[in-house]
C-alpha cells in the first residue's frame, strides 16, 4: 500500500528535469497510512492531504518515562503543591501549604510545613512549674499573720489557658486543735475564688492542715484550677502562704516535737507546689 500519492508518474520514455519532478512532488498528498489511533489525514480545507495526531492519539504508551521532567511541568506557585483535596477522583491542583505557627489557618483541603507542625507541637509539650521545699521552716505564734511557703512562676503560651495549682504540704502545730492553715496568692493578690466565703472574723484560706501527733507532720494536700485571664508569654507568679492562729506555732517538713529520744522517732519530710498549663 503506498503512503505517498504523487500527483502524476513518469513513463519508460519520458524526460526527467526538475520542473516535472518537481510537478510530481509538490503536488503529491499522504495516502492514509495509520489506522486513525495517534494519526489522521486531514481531507478537507487548505490543510487537506496533511498527517495530523489525532485527538487523544497521544497517551503514556507513546511518551518515554525519562521524557516527562519536572521542568516540564507547568509551574507551581509558591506555597503551593499538586493534589486533590476534592474529595473525588479528578485532575491535579495546586493546593495551599500554610507556614502558620498557630494552625490557626488550618483547614482540610491545606497542609502545613514541616516547621510550622513542629512549633506547634512543641508549644504543646507539658509546661509544668515545681517548687519543692525540702528544708524546715518554724513560725512561733504567727498570730494569723500569712507568710510566703512557696513559690512557682509559670508563664502561659495560651491566652485561652487555664493553670492548675497543686499544693502538698506536710505541716503542723503545737495544738492538736489549730492545725496550719494555707492560702493561694496570685501575683501578689489574695484569689478571691481560691479562698473560703467571709463570715465574721473567720480566717478565710485556701485549705487547712491538721496534727498527726507530736513525733510526725500531717500531710495536707489542695489543687485548684485557676480559669483567670492569662496573656500568652506574659509570667504569672503563685505563692502559698501559711499561718495560724494566735498563740499557735506552725511546723513545715518537721514535727512540733524535733528533738525525741531517739531522733529517730521523728521524721522530716518534702512539701511541694506545682503550677501546670491546662490548653483549651
């Protein structure tokens, strides 16, 4: 089958010059020589008698793997890479990469950068402040006048956070019916939520401790979760505070009785206060 069809032919006798090869070839057409798959015959218009691809004709069967390069792809913009969070099957897209510490930007049709995930992570990692009072302390006769036990300085990295405050104290007194009595201060300031309702001259305080005889201290324990307004970054500073009342020693880490024959028959112990981040 020929491929060519040539726009007339020579006979045994004829003379060959460039004027009638040239008649021959340039008005020569292209016989269908494909089976209309990856080429086709243009037959009509001034193009007519010209190969074309067809439509559709070029598909992965004809492209080499090498020959598909990623500088032959169209650009990407920044911040951007190809998928397809449509939710069905379809072409290729550019979707958003957000560089947002926060993941406030965060959506499921985008993704976030590898620093961006990290830092956020990291923010939420445990923020925890202890104190941890290992030494005695001895208050004869404080008169209901409040001391500074412990300290915890904690600096929140959520506006929307709350802190929640644990004390464990092992204290004691002198008289089996006036045990220590404790409270939690706030920057300075008595927390009014953190402490018992007005009535009269009663002491108001955060919890009270008791007496577990004159050889040991009686352990006491508190926690509570301060909901407050807090600025991200900015240190909040939390104290327990002690006293007792008039006439009435109070006894840190010791028993009211020190100095027993034997030694041995007494202890001395640890109080702690711890201050945590509760992210919302």
């Amino acid at each position: 089958m020929a491929i060519i069809n040539t726009n007339g032919s020579f006979g045994t006798s004829d003379t060959v010059n460039s004027t009638n090869l040239n008649a021959v070839a340039d008005g020569a057409t292209f016989d269908d020589p494909v089976d209309e798959t990856t080429l086709e015959l243009i037959t009509t218009g001034g193009d007519s008698g010209k190969l074309r691809v067809k439509a559709g004709g070029v598909d992965t069967n004809q492209i080499a793997g090498s020959a598909v390069t990623k500088a032959k792809i169209e650009d990407v913009a920044d911040m951007k890479v190809l998928g397809n969070t449509s939710g069905a099957a379809t072409a290729p897209q550019e979707v958003d990469v957000i560089d947002d510490d926060t993941m406030a930007t965060a959506l499921a049709t985008n993704l976030a950068t590898a620093e961006s995930i990290k830092a956020y992570i990291d923010k939420l990692k445990p923020n925890i402040v202890q104190d941890v009072k290992t030494d005695t302390y001895t208050d004869t006769n404080p008169a209901g006048v409040w001391d500074d036990l412990m300290t915890v300085t904690i600096t929140p990295k959520f506006s929307n956070s709350k802190v929640m405050l644990s004390a464990n104290i092992s204290g004691s007194s002198n008289n089996s019916s006036y045990g220590p009595r404790y409270r939690f201060v706030k920057d300075g300031s008595v927390m009014p939520d953190a402490i018992g309702d007005a009535e009269s001259s009663r002491t108001q305080a955060t919890f009270s401790g008791g007496y577990a005889g004159q050889y040991a201290p009686f352990a006491s324990a508190m926690d509570f979760l301060d909901t407050g307004a807090f600025t991200a970054g900015t240190s909040v500073t939390y104290k327990v505070q002690v006293t007792n009342h008039s006439g009435n020693d109070v006894y840190i880490n010791r028993a009211n009785t020190d100095s027993p024959s034997p030694l041995a028959a007494t202890v001395r112990t640890i109080s702690t206060f711890t201050a945590q981040e509760i992210y919302q």
